[in-house]
C-alpha cells in the first residue's frame, strides 16, 4: 500500500527547492500509540518554510493517524515487511530516499532503525535514531552485541525520551550513554470547557462530590491494571466515595472484567472502551493514574498534566522524571499495591494536596513537556548534523 501526496501543492517548487530539508519519518505504522503521537506533534508542530517532513510505515495497517496526516497533505508512504531480513523493504525505501532526495532519516524504535540504516547506505542522506521505550523486562542479545556498534557508527546521531531510556540503551544495546542525546516527547495542551465536564460527569451518572480516578491505556499486562484495580479497591474500603474510570481496550480487557468482578467493583468502575478523543474523559477525572510495568514517556500522562491533573503513577521508565515525587505529583516503586493504594487515600483525604498536585503540574508541563519545546530540539538537531 503506497500514498504518495504532496505536503504543499507546489510540487515542483518543494521537489528542487535546495535549500529545503527533507526529513523521511521511518516507523513502524500510523496506528495509534505514543510513537505515532510524537511523530505526529514533530509533523503538525512543524511551521517552518525550509523543512519538508514526511512518512514512511514498515508495516500494514497504515492505521487511522496515517489515513487522516495523508488526507491533510502530508505525504505518507507504506509497505508490508515480510519476515526475516526484508531485503525488498530495504530496497524500496532506498529507492524512496534516493527519488524524494530525503536529507534526513529519523528511524523510531529498533527495527526501524535497522532498515533505514541499511537504506541509506551509500546515499548523502543522514540517519536519527529515537527510542521511545522498552520492553519488560529488558534484554539484549549477543546478534545486537555485534551488530549496534556499526549501526551506530553509521548514525549522526542517537535520541531517547527519557534518561531511564538512554540508561536502557547504553545497557542493552551497547551505545555509550555519552552519544545518547536526551528529548523529551511534547504535546499540544488540552482544552476542555468547564460545561464539556459537567456534561460529562452527568452523562457518566458520577455525583458532584463524588472522586474519579481514571487511566487512559491501552488493557495489556504490561499496564498492569490488576493493581490499579486491587489498589482502588482499598481506597473504597476507607469509605471513599469514588469512582474508577478506565479509557481503553485491548487483550486484558477480560482479564480486567474478571478482576472487577472478584473484587466485587462491578458499580464502581467505569469502562468506556476505546475513544480516539478522550480530552474529555481525562478533564472529568480529578486523578490520573499510570500503573505500568513499563514505560517511556506517556503521552497520556503529559495530556494530563496539561489539564493540570494530579498525576499518580509508579516508577517505571520515565514516570519518574516527568513526575516529581511529592511535588506535581505521586511516585510510588513498581509493582506495589501497598504504595500504589496509600498513594490514592492519600490524595482522596486531602483534596487541598490534590489541587497543589494538579497546578504544578500544569506549570511543569509548560517548562518542559509543551510540543513546540520537543519540535524546536529535533529541528535543531536537523540542521545541525546536515552542517
């Protein structure tokens, strides 16, 4: 599956415009997910006249962030790798550099990575890796002992999205902390009226009084929802009067139904499903909550801190550095119930606390984590590795 539309509708002007950058975004797909999120803020964050940016998916389905940057005029491209060693795919996005005469090539995640690597062998194009996260528990192997050192030899340079991930990288994929620069993903911020949540809050039969703690994540293990679930379950036991609402699908959702309904919470958990726009959902809630195994930087995490929402979360990946324990909010160590609940009573018999949370949240985000911050490092990293 090929799309192949241009970005502005000179297409003359932007083919032999030299002076122009053209940045080749390599991926996996345009599903939703926290990658396809970033790639998409770098592209709609981008204003400048002088830089180009465009797709191209290694994978099918192009998925519907693909679809809908295709539509507006970004040009977006998509081929199925086949297993093993894709000697096509490889092939294809050469062809593909060479004809768009791409300057830069900025590979998310590993495999990515590998493909563009050996793309643009022998081609004046150069390459940007950016890890966005890993897998738990983390791994290496003897193939990557061999093989990253080259790769990053052939690479101008390395990014990750939080130092836990430049940690992982130096550990288990032999690249030196030192050649890891560190950008932070950004965001666009959230805006929700004060009527959309009430009407909301109505629609979801939730009283005024009534405390809503909430996730947006997809349901896999590595979310680790049993002991959001089992954690909530103790802060009713304190007669609390909560809710716990839950945006998301996925392979855990019976495991998650099955949950709710030995702890007898069947009336007091709200699952939507999925929602492709849950700004809403996230304003209604007053604590957000990440009890990952895993993970890089949450895009929903800083889309709640954007709305200036109390954030609880455990200390996986970059939890820990978007957070700020005891200050725009909770950090609690990985995979502990016991702290994982304390935190949640703690902020349900202090609702002053939860505001203090939730405001210096919204100015950490704006220092740190707002998508023009994220867009202006890349593009600085552009035109520095093309001097």
């Amino acid at each position: 599956m090929v799309f192949r539309i241009s970005q502005y509708s000179d297409f003359s002007k932007k083919e032999f415009d030299t002076n122009m950058i053209k940045v080749l975004h390599v991926t996996y797909d345009m599903r939703i997910g926290g990658t396809e999120m970033v790639i998409k803020n770098i592209i709609e964050g981008n204003s400048t006249d002088d830089i180009d940016m465009s797709i191209f998916c290694i994978e099918e389905p192009l998925g519907p962030w693909g679809k809908a940057m295709n539509a507006s005029g970004v040009q977006v491209t998509c081929e199925a790798r086949k297993p093993g060693v894709d000697i096509k795919l490889i092939k294809a996005l050469r062809k593909h550099i060479k004809t768009n005469n791409i300057n830069v090539v900025h590979c998310h995640q590993y495999t990515p990575w590998v493909y563009g690597t050996l793309a643009t062998l022998f081609t004046k194009a150069k390459i940007i890796f950016t890890e966005h996260g890993r897998f738990y528990p983390d791994s290496t192997s003897w193939k990557r002992k061999l093989v990253n050192p080259i790769l990053r030899k052939l690479t101008s340079r390395v990014t990750a999205i939080a130092d836990a991930t430049r940690n992982a990288l130096s550990q288990f994929e032999y690249i030196p902390k030192r050649q890891i620069s560190l950008i932070y993903n950004g965001i666009a911020p959230l805006s929700v009226s004060k009527q959309e949540v009430k009407s909301l809050r109505k629609r979801l039969d939730v009283p005024p009084n009534t405390l809503i703690f909430g996730s947006v994540a997809r349901f896999d293990p590595i979310k680790n929802h049993s002991l959001m679930l089992q954690a909530f379950k103790q802060v009713l036991e304190k007669s609390t009067d909560a809710k716990l609402l839950l945006i998301g699908d996925g392979p855990e959702r019976k495991n998650i139904e099955a949950t709710i309904q030995t702890l007898e919470l069947e009336g007091s958990v709200i699952l939507t499903g999925y929602i492709a726009q849950p700004a809403a959902y996230i304003a209604v809630m007053d604590v957000f909550l990440l009890s990952s195994l895993s993970e890089g930087t949450s895009m929903t995490l800083l889309e709640a801190m954007s709305l200036g929402k109390a954030c609880i979360v455990t200390n996986a990946g970059g939890n820990g550095e978007i957070i700020k324990h005891n200050c725009n909010g909770i950090v609690v160590p990985n995979n502990d119930c016991k702290s994982f609940a304390q935190a949640l009573i703690k902020v349900a018999e202090d609702r002053h606390y939860l505001d203090e949370l939730g405001l210096a949240g919204a100015l950490r985000f704006e220092s740190l984590f707002e998508r023009s911050i994220m867009v202006g490092e890349y593009k600085k990293l552009y035109r520095r590795i093309l001097c």
